[in-house]
C-alpha cells in the first residue's frame, strides 16, 4: 500500500469516529437513553444533565470533562479511577514532551539522508509504506555520523519518562493517604482477614478459638470474629430463593398489566409438568425455601466452620498493626492480612491454606507460560497471512472480492489489526479465571493480577510475535540461504513492522473510543431487554446497569500501546503522534465515561499504581534494550553508550519500589490515626462483612447471633 491509499484509510476512521461522536450527542439527548448515557449520575441521586436536554450543547460533555477535577472524579468514581487519570496523564505527558524534541529533529535528519537508496531498498519490501520508511532510522546510513542524534534522543526518552513517573508516583501515594485518612467510616479499616488457622484442640470451636487468640493478644480492641464457613448448600439454597422471589415479582408485574393469572408449568424450566397458578405457586416456594434456608444457616454457622475468620477491632490503628504483624513462629499459621472490601472478598479462596496457594501460584505461571507460548504460533501465523498478497495466494477465491479499490484499501491497512483485536479479545476471560484459581482472597487483587498475565501476553505475542512471525515469514527464503542473516533481518524489520502498529493504534483510539463513547452495543441490548425481556424495575435496571470501568482489559491495552509507542519512538518518530491521540482521546473520553457511566465494583485506594508504573518501566527497559540492539546492527561504533540506561532504569525502579511500594501493601500509622469525625458503628461494620445468604429472614434470631459469635468490647459473649 502506497502512503496515500494508507491516508485515505486513516481518514475513513476519523470519518468513522465523528460519526460515532455524533450519534453519541444526539441519542444522549433523548430522556429515554439517560439510563444508558448518565447511569452513575443517576444512581447518585443526580440529573443527567446540567440544565435542560433539549437546550443542551450536543458537545457540552467536552467542556465537562475538561473542567472536572480530580476531586470530582474522586466523588463520583473513587480513587482508583482518580489514579487511572493519573496514568493517562502522565504517558501523555511522557509522549508530549518526547514529539516535541524527536519530531522536528528526527524527521528532518532522516528524510534527508537515502540510506534505502545506498543498500538497495533492502529494509522495505513489498506492501509497506515506503514514504513512510524514508522517515524512520531505516533511510539512515549504517555508521552515519547522523545516528548520533537518534542516540541522544533515547536519552532524552528515558530521562523524561523517569522525571513524570516520579512525579506520578509521589502524587499517587499523596491520594492514597488522603483517602485513607479520611474521617469517613470505613468498614475495611478496622477488619483483618486471618487464614492459617491451627487445628483446633478437642472441645474447642473454631470461634472460641480465634475469639480467645484475639482478645488475649488485643483485650482492649478486640471486638468480634467472623469465621468463614462452607457455604456451598445454603448458598445454593438462598440462589434458589432469591430466583423465586424474581420470578414472583414478574408474574405480579404481569398480572397488573394484563389483569388476568399467569401460570405456568412445575416441570423443568417451565415447560413441562402440572400448569399451576405462578403467584400462589411462587409464594409456595419462596416459604418452603425460606424455612429451609433458616435451618440450613444455623447449621452452616455453628457446624461449618472453617480455617480462617475476618476478626474486628474498635480500633482502626489496631487493625492496622494487626495486619502488619507477625502472629506466630511458623509462617504457614495464623496469618494476617489486611481485610478487603466486603464487597470484593472472593469466600471461596479464603480458606485454602498457605503452601497450597504457594503450589497454586506456581502452576498457574506455568500455564500463562504455556498459554503465551502455544498462543504466539497462531497470532504469529494470523499476522504473516492477513495481507491481502497472502490471502490471494492461500484464498484464490477471494481475488474478485479483495481487488476492488474500495474495499481493497480498508483491508490491506486494517485486516491484520482487526484480525488481531478480535484474537485477543478471547483471552481476558480466561486469565481471569486463572489468577482467581490463584487462591487470592479479594476481586481488586484477582483484576491486578489478570492485568498482569494480559500485559505480559500482550507484549511477547502481539509486540514481539507480530515483529517475529511477520519478518520470518517474509524472509524464510533468505534465512534459508543464509541461516546467519536472521538477527540483522529481525531488527531490520522493525521500521518495516512501525506501520502494522502505527495502525493498530490508530484503529484502537479511532474506532474503539468511538464505540466507548457512543455506546451504540449497550444501548441496543438494553433497548431490545427493555421491550420483549423485562418486566419488572428491578430486571430493567439490572438491564442497563453499566458495571465498571474494567481495569483487567483497559490497562494492559494501554500498556501494550505505550510499550509500542515507545519502542518505535526513536526508529520511527511518526508514530508519536498517534500515541498522542490515543492517550488524549482516552483520557478524555473516558473523563466523561466514569463521571457519568461506569460504576466502580471496589475501591482499592490506588493499588493497581505500583503495578501500573512497573509495567511503564518493563516498557522502557524494553525500549532500550530494542534501540541498544538496532544500533548494534546499524554498526555505530558508540552504541555501547546505550548500555548505560537499562542499569539506571533498575536502579530507579529499585528506588521507587523502596521509597514508595511499602506504603501500597500496607496503611502507614500516621495515616491511620487520624481521628474520625463520628464513633464507628461496630455492630454494622461487622454485619456489612456478612455473606447475603448467611442473613437471617427474622431480625431476632438468637440462635445465629450465637452462631455469629457475638463478642461485646468486654469480652463477654451473648
């Protein structure tokens, strides 16, 4: 593809993007969409709009976004997505100020030298931009005086990379501490999670066991235990309970609207069976159900428990020292950690015990190994075969179709990349699944930690398996002749491989936010559920219910774009630019998403931050271990200068996890003893930690406040 057909592809996606931003300001007008649109805003007990939605600006949105604050995000979504403010900012920041020195002096130097001329074209082979190439290292001479400037420019990289991650990672831990110092009573704050629990001694309960270990250590602020129980039956019981309780409020939901008795059948899912009256025969149901599960709780909490508790204190610095303490000689007994959320605690991996979770970890970084390994042969053979000159040869059926001019321009820039996207979109799911089987005891940890496996995924198949498989299946030929020629091949490909990621990228900003912001899938699928679907209030609002800003997927996307953008920067600074739009667009789009959409599942007080710089750092190592090597081929003689700065960026990541990552794992005391404004409610913030199906029907039940184990502040049980 020549350098017009790839404008006239770029343009095509702008086109696409105004579109989708227009579609977006005329059906967020539209009262009837509001729910999809402002549902953040709307469950906050907030308008939608700010003044009327006919007088509304159709872009008044962008001047919203752009006046908010952090402290608005903050209010509205939490700090975590404050932080993710804080990311964007700062690779944008990092980018910036990058294009400003690289572009007007990179480009220049290399548009006038003709090293593709002098070595035969060589580093451009067919289908690539070949205007594009002469503005990248490629049309620079081997040991040219010029590389210099291309050297110093990865300086200039690094050097402001680590002054914005710096700066980024104090103004984090600065949230960080202000949020937890706040006066606001929060649940978390005076819990601890325990696992490892010992065997008990015969005529002891697990209770009176973590009860009695407590109070002797802490008898001044120790309050109650919890002990987790198996809760597999009365869950399964209370999921029963729960769905009948659904089902009778759509039948009385139809009942009203249609005025007549629905029935409906006692067999398997409806459809077969005795017909019966569905109201009568769903509040038979639900009393049955209901009785059973009272039972069932009271067995569960006095006869299942098992080894680990949440224990609570009065205290939020005791709490706190509790968590960063060493309870026992043995490390695989009586551990304690900080309590998580309890809206984020995952019950089932609270109990597995401490070398298990160690066995579990382990394979399961074998598996993400294999899976990175066994993934890379096919994303490597998708990117050497979705150009339309393979697909002729493989697909000779095609031709007809793929040669005409319209659709022919569309798919030779964005077949690979579509290709691609759509592959890895299988993946999320999965690494989910595997970091929970982890046995990690909260959500946020289990997201991070997916984050993780998907960014080191995304890096070595699509960074290093595109570069790999696009070059060596170009090249089999000559490395066959010359098995000796296939590292200068590899790194020659790289200004060649710039323009499969260049647009990848613009395809990612373009259309993708685009999609974000216009919400055209939600919108349909709410529209379709409200119409033949829901019946009841509760089953519309589950329908247009948003969820969250999805952290697992979003941030490895965002790091696998920056490491792109950065490792490119200097070999080919064109790509700046869009790095530049990716991370403005984003940044600003999604102001407006959390403002007014996405609803935070947790809030982890800025922990995904450490997780996120590291991986700034893993990019820029890569980066300059990248340019260390493409220098090495260009053969200039002082690219041993460059050996410097992966051994700075060690020992500034070693720094920054000394000087800051301690106050990340773990509350500092001058943080948590800042005074309260009102004196916790101790019995509330026990019982918000309480599983659904553990809460009793009957407000008076003395029997599972037995079962609770009640402990007052004396010490005393009731």
């Amino acid at each position: 593809m020549d350098f017009s057909s790839f404008l006239t592809s770029l343009g095509t996606s702008f086109v696409i993007f105004v579109l989708l931003m227009l579609l977006f300001a005329w059906l967020s007008r539209k009262p009837g969409n509001a729910v999809v649109y402002y549902p953040n805003r709307i469950l906050k007990g907030l308008e939608p709009w700010e003044g009327g939605s006919r007088t509304r600006n159709p872009f008044a949105w962008i001047r919203e976004a752009f006046s908010s604050t952090e402290q608005d995000v903050i209010n509205i979504s939490g700090v975590d997505t404050a932080v993710y403010f804080v990311f964007l900012s700062t690779v944008l920041g990092i980018l910036v100020l990058s294009g400003i020195v690289l572009l007007p002096v990179l480009l220049p130097i290399a548009a006038t030298d003709d090293g593709l001329t002098r070595n035969g074209n060589t580093t451009t082979s067919k289908g690539t931009f070949n205007d594009l190439d002469k503005l990248s290292m490629a049309n620079i001479e081997e040991k040219s005086p010029k590389l210099w400037a291309f050297l110093i420019a990865v300086y200039w990289v690094s050097v402001v990379t680590y002054v914005l991650s710096w700066k980024a990672y104090k103004h984090v831990s600065a949230l960080r501490a202000n949020a937890l110092m706040s006066p606001e009573v929060r649940p978390e704050q005076f819990a601890v999670l325990v696992r490892d629990l010992p065997n008990v001694t015969p005529g002891q309960t697990r209770k009176d066991q973590v009860d009695s270990y407590f109070r002797s250590i802490y008898p001044d602020t120790f309050y109650r235990s919890l002990v987790v129980t198996n809760n597999k039956k009365v869950d399964k019981i209370w999921g029963e309970l729960e769905g009948y309780k659904k089902k009778l409020a759509r039948a009385e939901a139809v009942c009203e609207g249609s005025k007549t008795r629905p029935t409906t059948r006692t067999g398997f899912l409806g459809l077969c069976g005795k017909q019966v009256d569905s109201i009568e025969y769903y509040n038979e149901k639900i009393k049955e159900l209901t009785q059973k599960l009272e039972a069932e709780q009271k067995v569960t909490l006095r006869e299942k428990q098992l080894g680990s508790a949440l224990v609570f204190f009065t205290n939020r610095v005791t709490a706190v020292l509790a968590a960063q303490s060493l309870h026992a000689q043995m490390v695989d007994r009586w551990t304690v950690t900080e309590a998580p959320e309890p809206r984020e605690l995952i019950w089932s991996n609270l109990t597995i015990k401490f070398f298990e979770r160690i066995v579990r970890q382990y394979i399961i970084y074998i598996v993400v190994f294999l899976t990175i390994v066994f993934y890379i042969i096919p994303i490597g053979f998708i990117s050497a075969i979705t150009t339309l000159e393979n697909l002729r040869k493989l697909l000779p059926f095609l031709k007809p179709i793929i040669d005409r001019s319209e659709i022919k321009t569309v798919l030779e820039a964005y077949l690979p990349q579509l290709a691609l996207i759509v592959f890895l979109a299988l993946l999320p799911m999965f690494l989910l699944f595997l970091s929970k089987m982890e046995g990690i005891p909260s959500g946020s940890h289990v997201i991070r930690a997916a984050s993780g496996k998907y960014f080191y995924f995304s890096v070595l198949n699509v960074f290093i398996g595109v570069t790999i498989g696009g070059t060596l299946f170009r090249t089999m030929k000559s490395i066959e002749e010359n098995p000796n020629s296939l590292v200068p091949l590899l790194a020659k490909s790289l200004p060649v491989n710039a323009t499969f990621f260049l647009t990848f990228v613009a395809l990612k900003f373009f259309v993708g936010y685009g999609l974000e912001l216009s919400r055209i899938v939600p919108l349909i699928i709410y529209h379709l559920q409200r119409k033949y679907l829901c019946k009841t209030e509760a089953e519309i609002r589950e329908a247009w219910f948003p969820g969250d800003i999805s952290y697992a997927t979003r941030v490895p996307t965002d790091m696998l774009v920056i490491t792109i953008v950065l490792c490119y920067s200097v070999i080919a600074p064109v790509i700046i630019p869009f790095g530049v739009l990716y991370f403005a667009l984003g940044w600003l789009v999604l102001r407006n998403q959390a403002l007014k959409v996405y609803v935070p599942a947790y809030e982890s007080y800025g922990r995904m931050w450490p997780h996120m710089h590291n991986r700034i750092m893993g990019a820029l190592l890569l980066y300059q271990v990248t340019m260390f090597g493409y220098f090495g081929v260009s053969q200039f003689y002082y690219t041993p200068i460059l050996i410097l700065l992966p051994i700075v960026s060690l020992i500034f990541c070693y720094v920054c996890r000394k000087k800051f990552y301690n106050a990340f794992c773990h509350t500092a005391l001058e943080v948590a003893s800042q005074e309260l404004k009102q004196t916790p409610n101790m019995e509330q913030i026990f019982r918000s930690y309480i599983p659904p199906s553990l809460i009793s029907q009957k407000q008076e039940d003395g029997q599972l406040e037995d079962a609770l184990s009640r402990v007052s502040r004396t010490g005393s049980s009731v």
